[in-house]
C-alpha cells in the first residue's frame, strides 16, 4: 500500500485512476428497466464515498475519493482525488459486501474483510447499487484471471477471442439473475465525479484523517507547492490563448463526425490531449508525474467505434504477451531438462569409462557434491511449499469467515422473507375488511392507512433488492470458494510429487553407496574412513531433516500402526538397505496419493452400508484406507463367527483365567516379550497392547483347548489389537481365523494342515514359475524353511505393514487363496534376483531378507491378483485333499515304524553290558 496507485507516464498525466484504458464491458442482456449506455460507463471504477470511521469527538462520516486498482484487487481512498498518496486500501479480493436495508440513512453498505469491516455511504441508493455491483466483478475477474493462460499459437487465440467474450456474457448473465445491472450515475462515479467539487463536511478538521497525519501532511505540502508553481508561470495573454484553444478542442470534439477520424484517435491522444489552463512548462511536469489525480483528458468523449476497437487490440496484445511468456518459460523448463539429462549421461560414461577406484571415487565425490546442491534445491522448495502451504491455510479460514457470514446471510435473509410475508398477509386482511366507521374517520383512516401502505411498499423494495444482492453475492462467494480449493488441490498434488522425487533422489545415492561397498570390498583400504563417513552422513539425514520440518520429513520414525518404518540393525549393509526400502516405502505412497489414495478413500467414504458384492471384492483388495479400517474388519469378522458369538462369552472366558491358571499360560508370558520388537505399542513400558494381548490369548486358550495357544497365534492376535485396538474385538478376530478360515487341524500338535498347504505352494509353483522351480530345484533348496512361517502367521513377520494390512484385507474376506496368490506374487516379484543367484547359501540369505524389499504394494496386488489367473478354488481343494492323503499315509508309517522299534525294544529288554553295574546294584552298594 506504500507504492500508492499506479503512476502514468507524463503524456497519459491528463487520465486520473478513475480513468482506465480498459472501459468496462456492458452486459449484453439487458432487461426492461436494465439498460446500461456503453457512452456513460466510467473506465475505472472511482469516486466519493463517505467512510465511517474516526475516534472521539471527530468520530464519524468522513468524505473520502475511493478508486479500484485492477493490478492487487484493492480499492484506495484518499481525502480527495487531487491527492498524490492514498490513505489506505481496502483487499476486495477476500472481501465480501453487505447493504443495509434496515439502515437509518439510505445509501450505506458494508465491505467485511478477515481483518475489519468498513462501513460506507454513497449519496444515493443507485449509487449504493452500483458500487456494489461493480466490486462484486471488479472480484470475480480477478479471482477468474489469477490462473496464467496456456500458451496456443496466436491464430487459436484469435479464435478463442469469441468464446472469452462468450464466457463473460454468461457469467453477467448469471448475476443477471439475481439483480439486474444498476445504471451508471451520472455525476456521482467516474469521471464526472472527479471534476466535481469535494463534498462539503460541517467541519474541515472533522474531514482530516489522524490515523494518517503524515500521508496527510504530504498530499496538503505537494498541493501547495503545486499551486504556487501554477500560479507562477500562469500570467500572460500566451496562457489565455493557449487555454481558450483548448477548450475549443474540447467543445469541437464530441460534434466530430467523420468516420476516418476515430481509426487513429489510439495514436492521437498524446498529440492533442486537453491540457489545463496552465501551460505544461518545466516546472510542472514534475507535478503532473506525481499527481495521482490530475483533471480528466477528452477521454470520455470519444466514439462508442474507437473504444470497442481500443478495447480489443488491447485485450490482443494482453493475451499475445502472456502466449509469449509462457512460450519463454516452456523453453527454459526444456533446456534445463536437456542440459540435466547430458549431464547425466556424462557422468554415467566417465563412471563406466574410469579404469581405476581412485577415478571412480574421484566421480563419486563429485556426485556427492552435486545431490548436495539438490539437497539445498530440495529446502528451498520445501521453504516454498511450507510457505503455500500458511497461505492455502490462511485462505482455508477466509473461506471457513466467508461460509460463516454466507449462512448468516442466508439466515438474516429467511427472516427477512418470512418478515415480508407476514406483512403483505396483514395488508390483505386490511384491505378485506369492510369499512364500518363514520366517513370522517374512516377518510383519515384510509389516509394513514394509505400512507403505510407506501412505506410498506417501500420496504418490501428495499428488502427485495437486499435479497437478491445478498443471493448475488452468496452465488459468487461459492464459486470463489471452489477455485481457491481447486488451487489448494494443485498446491498439494504438487508438494506431494517434490516429496516423492526427494525420496527417489535419496534412494538412489544410497543405493549408490551400497554398490560401492560391495564393489570396493577388499580393495577399499585406501578410502575407508571416506565411504565410512558418508554411510553415517546418510543414515544421519534423517534425524536432521525431522527437526527442520516435520510436514516434509520423508521418513517418519514410525508408521501409522507403530511400527518403525528404518529397523535398527547392527549390521551396517542391513541399515542401509532398511533406509532405502523405507524411502522407496515413502516415494510410491506419496506418488500414489493424489491418482490412487484419494479417490479410493472418497469411495470407501461413500460406502456407508457393507454386503457382499464384486464391487466390494474389488475395494478390499485394494486396500482399506486406515480410518475405515476398523470398522471394515469388525463387519468382516461378524460374517464369519456369527454363528459362534454370545453375548457376554469373552468375559466369561476371562473370569476363567483368572479363577484357574492354564497350563498355557507360562508360554504365554515367554511369548509377550517377543511380539514385534520393532513396534513401540508392545516395546513401551507404559503400553496397554501386552496386557490386552495376554487377556486375548488366555481367553483363546479356553475357547478352544484342543489348540489351546500355539506359537504363532501371538503374532495374529496382536495385528488384530493393532487395528481394532478392542480386546474382545480382537479376540473374535483371532476366533474367525483358526476356527472359520483357515483349514483344521492348522495349529495342531503335527500342523498337518501346515504341512498340506506347503506341498500345494510348491505344486503351485511348479506350475507359475517353473523357471524359478527349476533353479531352486537345481541347487536343492527348500522353500518350506522359507514359506512355513508365511502362511502359519499370515506373513505377519514378512511383510511391511503397508502391505501386510493390505493383504489382510483381502484374506479376512477371501479366505486362505489370498495367502497363496501373495505367496507366488513374492516370488514373481524377485523372481530374476533369485535367478541371478548361483549358490544355495546366497539363496537362502537372500530368501530370509527378501520380502522386506517389496515396496510397490500396487504392483505386487497387480501380480497376485491378475498374473496369476486363473486360480480356482475347487483346483486348491483338490490338490489339498490329494497331499493330505499322502500326508496321512506317511504319518501311519511312520507310526508303524515307531511301534515296530518299541515292540523289538521291549522283546530284547535293557540287558546290561558286562563290567557295568546297574542303577539298582549301585544304590544297593551305597
């Protein structure tokens, strides 16, 4: 606000702000009583106003000259429209505007910005009207040209000159109707207003802003030295002939009829502007520069042919300008990306091309040193994003002020109707009585009643048109709302992209410096301490990162379950190879989230009411978004113990425990301690997961005391107390999966259902991947060392919880097929590292690491439940009953084989050796 208006070049001095090049467009559906002349609508928005404001005795209506900068969206007031520096501004671009119907003066309304509300009065009603017309659009185009065009070639541009038009006649048309277009008062705005002598005020001090002596003192300073400056050079005949010549020009303009003469009025003007009575000589062409206000040119006068035609080539060269800057940034965005990819494809060809480590290192710093310099990009752009970030949130609570002020609107409005109504019911009743009074009395009742009748009229006027600037303005304050949460939208998809890319930046140096290491190996005892600092840089960015901003952090500690996201290993390689699984972790989510997260949440948002369906198949196996989570899983595990839950059962089970000890116990409380160690819910002393997590499984113990408690289900129940965080929940949780999902006898003493499902992976296996089968095959290694685990736990030690969650989804409905389509999905996913191993032990060390590597859940679901169709249930009964046969039939064996051993045993007696003595005869000694 500082700056002032806009300043004008010398030979555009004669145009005050109230004047604009760009003359407002009419709306071009005029209605009866509508009508607005293209010749007296002002070019710039301006004008007197009084304000009310001040303190004390000087509080009160005070004149002020307001006018409306295009540029910011603020209008300015100074005391009058000769001063050079503004008083102050108002922000119309967050503002919303209210009249006063009800008022005790006519004319005032009211500008409510988040700040403060400005109480206004304009001399008349129609002056009320307009200026709160022309606000609301002066509102709305800034808010519609905010958004830099798309850069099309110039002829496209011309084309679309008819359909920019087209969009503003619509939107005029929609205000339309609401209110119909105020006419421009004549005198009292624009042009005409400026000439016009200031309002008279009973007291000049009354008329003085204190808030702003000092911009005060300066405009009173610069209009005195200006009128001494023309009172000094404005003496001679020279001077009077000069400015009865003018103003000849002046009278002879308007009268000027010849249809050539407006074709080159744009490149006129600074040839026969009107000049003031005073010539324009040295001295006061300083004056004219800095006078905000200067007296009006023949602007006004001009033909309706030359505006249209000024307007248009404007508009031209405003959107060729914008085409050409825009064309300039796409250029530059395009070298850059050129000059980035040369870059790294150098780097890559001097990589391969050095011959020795002290090369390659040499390279390595020099990599360093450059995602060094992307790390500094990266913080400013983080700076950036935090600081769209306050102002997306500082918009969030205008809107949050605007919707609030809407409602009362809207409720002030209902009341106001209602108000009306009653009245115009009162009216109608009045009129129906008959009259039953003498006529004296009952003339000067007509009389007065008459007389209220018109100002009932007149109120009803006034409240019909409030309401429909008030519908007017709650119309346009919506759709403002929406374009500012669309930008919010585009803010975050794009903070969420510069989060990814950080990611994937960090991902790649590390693996970098991994592959380093192991290249290096016995050979790096000249660098050592060199890749030894930059492993403990890396792993240390993190901590530096959190404490810098939290909203950016790439990697948080712990994910949403409490699970850390970097497990602390000892081992070195295992650290960083955990760093860069959780930031690939952290790039696919952040990715995902604007084209897959989002509008899966919206969906499940939607889902108020689960049954079964093809649909609801679909949604599960794509994962449940983690605040309908809960809920999904308890409609989930209903379906499936229905038929076992009684109210009040968890509890009896629980009163058991504690009257009597089961024999279980004991291996319970061993078990607690080694639930998740990576999760603080059962790490932290002061948690309450272990000792719910020990109340689910003695009550399990005695629901089913054929199992009774097995390793294994600890693991099962705590993902249930994680997501439902419910006991009993949990418990019934535990409840469908032994007893209704998975096969019998699963967690028995001999896990023969275990056992079966181990042969049938394999079978499956033979028949998904039989490259992969053949390569294990050849160096004899056994999956089920591997995959016992996964399917006797439902891969709660395996996977990441991201995904981890995401298959339990699917399970807890599909049943024990989900297990096996992850099972083959995993190995499909490493399927051509596992090929690349040549030896059994690599194998093995690789298979008991190698599930912490999926990251991509969107791709290994894609694998499971589309690459490995067709998957039938009845072909997985099948083959579970053919292996469970021979299953059985080895267990029969090898109880023969048992019993023969003991009958032969027990036939031969324990004889004793010669010269031992036997334990009889030694107590006997003794």
């Amino acid at each position: 606000m500082g700056d002032g208006p806009e300043r004008t070049p010398s030979t555009e001095s004669t145009q005050p702000p109230g004047l604009a090049r760009e003359p407002e467009v009419p709306s071009p559906g005029n209605s009866e009583g509508c009508a607005r002349p293209l010749d007296t609508v002002p070019k710039k928005l301006c004008g007197y106003l009084s304000k009310f404001g001040g303190k004390g005795p000087i509080k009160g209506w005070k004149c002020r000259w307001f006018y409306y900068d295009e540029r910011k969206c603020h209008l300015y007031y100074s005391r009058t429209a000769q001063d050079a520096n503004p008083l102050d501004s108002i922000d119309i671009s967050s503002a919303v505007f209210d009249c006063k119907a009800d008022a005790e003066e006519e004319g005032i309304f009211e500008i409510k910005t988040p700040n403060r509300v400005i109480t206004l009065k304009a001399p008349t009603k129609q002056v009320m009207l307009y200026w709160l017309q022309q606000l609301q659009m002066k509102r709305w185009e800034f808010h519609n040209s905010t958004p830099a065009l798309p850069a099309f070639p110039a002829a496209a541009l011309a084309e679309n000159g008819p359909t920019l038009h087209l969009k503003l006649e619509q939107e005029e048309e929609e205000l339309e109707e609401f209110l119909c277009p105020v006419k421009t008062p004549t005198g009292l705005v624009g042009a005409a207003a400026a000439l016009q002598p200031v309002p008279a005020m009973p007291s000049a001090l009354q008329n003085i802003s204190l808030k702003h002596l000092g911009t005060e003192i300066q405009n009173t300073m610069h209009n005195i030295r200006g009128n001494k400056q023309a009172q000094a050079t404005a003496h001679g005949p020279l001077v009077e002939e000069q400015s009865q010549s003018v103003e000849s020009q002046i009278r002879e303009q308007p009268l000027t009829s010849d249809p050539s003469i407006p074709e080159k009025e744009p490149e006129d003007p600074p040839k026969c502007a009107p000049r003031s009575s005073v010539p324009s000589g040295p001295m006061q062409k300083p004056k004219r520069q800095s006078n905000t206000f200067p007296f009006f040119s023949d602007g006004l006068a001009r033909s309706r042919t030359a505006q249209e035609k000024v307007v248009a080539l404007e508009q031209q060269v405003l959107m060729l300008t914008k085409e050409l800057k825009s064309q300039k940034e796409l250029v530059i965005i395009l070298h850059k990306a050129l000059e980035a990819a040369q870059q790294e494809k150098r780097a890559s060809s001097a990589y391969l091309a050095a011959t020795e480590d002290k090369d390659r290192l040499e390279l390595v710093r020099h990599k360093v040193r450059q995602i060094s310099d992307l790390n500094q990009r990266v913080e400013a752009l983080e700076q950036g994003r935090d600081r769209l970030v306050h102002e997306a949130g500082l918009r969030e609570q205008q809107v949050q002020a605007l919707q609030q002020h809407v409602q009362l609107l809207m409720d002030k409005n209902q009341a106001k109707q209602q108000v009306i109504c009653k009245l115009s019911q009162k009216l109608t009743e009045d009129l129906a009585q008959p009259p039953s009074q003498p006529a004296d009395a009952t003339n000067g009742d007509f009389l007065s009643q008459q007389e209220r009748m018109e100002h009932l009229k007149d109120d009803m006027e006034a409240y019909r048109t409030q309401n429909r600037f008030l519908n007017s303005e709650i119309h346009q304050v919506t759709k403002i709302w929406r374009k500012v949460a669309e930008k919010e939208k585009a803010l975050l998809t794009k903070c969420a992209y510069l989060q990814a890319r950080n990611c994937q930046v960090e991902s790649k140096y590390l693996a970098g410096l991994r592959r380093l290491q192991e290249a290096a190996g016995a050979e790096a005892a000249d660098f050592p301490e060199l890749l030894q600092q930059l492993v403990q840089e890396a792993l240390q960015w993190e901590a530096g990162e959190a404490s810098d901003s939290v909203g950016l952090s790439p990697v948080s500690e712990y994910d949403d379950y409490g699970f850390l996201t970097v497990p602390d290993y000892e081992v070195e390689d295992l650290k960083l190879l955990a760093k860069i699984q959780a930031l690939e972790v952290r790039s696919h989510h952040l990715l995902a989230l604007e084209a897959v997260e989002r509008p899966l949440r919206d969906r499940w948002a939607t889902l108020t009411e689960l049954a079964p369906s093809a649909e609801l198949k679909q949604l599960l196996r794509a994962g449940v978004p983690r605040e309908h989570r809960p809920r999904v899983w308890r409609w989930l595990v209903h379906r499936r113990v229905q038929h076992l839950h009684a109210p009040g059962c968890y509890q009896e089970l629980l009163a058991r425990g504690r009257a009597c000890e089961h024999p279980a116990a004991r291996q319970i409380e061993l078990d607690l301690n080694r639930t998740f160690p990576t999760n603080k819910h059962f790490t932290c002393p002061s948690s309450s997961f272990p000792d719910k997590l020990r109340h689910v499984l003695l009550a399990f113990s005695w629901q089913n005391p054929t199992i009774g408690y097995c390793q294994g289900l600890n693991r099962l129940a705590a993902i249930a107390l994680l997501v439902l965080e419910d006991e009993e929940s949990a418990f019934w949780c535990l409840v469908a999966i032994v007893e209704t999902i998975l096969p019998a006898e699963y967690y028995s003493k001999t896990l023969t259902a275990s056992q079966v499902d181990q042969r049938v992976l394999q079978d499956l296996l033979s028949e998904k991947l039989p490259r992969l089968t053949a390569h294990l095959g050849q160096h004899r290694v056994d999956l089920s060392l591997i995959t016992f685990n996964w399917f006797l736990v439902v891969f709660a030690d395996s996977l990441i919880s991201d995904i981890l969650l995401r298959v339990w989804d699917a399970f807890l409905y599909e049943g024990t097929k989900v297990v096996f389509r992850y099972a083959l999905a995993i190995f499909k996913y490493n399927e051509e590292a596992i090929l690349r191993l040549q030896d059994s032990l690599e194998i093995y060390q690789y298979l008991r690491f190698f599930t912490k590597t999926i990251c991509d859940s969107r791709k290994l679901m894609n694998i499971a439940f589309n690459d490995m169709n067709p998957f039938p249930m009845k072909q997985l009964r099948q083959l579970r009953a053919a292996h469970r046969e021979r299953l059985e039939a080895e267990l029969r064996e090898l109880e023969l084989l048992k019993a023969e051993y003991l009958e032969r045993r027990a036939s031969r007696g324990r004889a004793v050796p010669e010269g031992c003595v036997s334990e009889d005869e030694g107590e006997g000694d003794s």
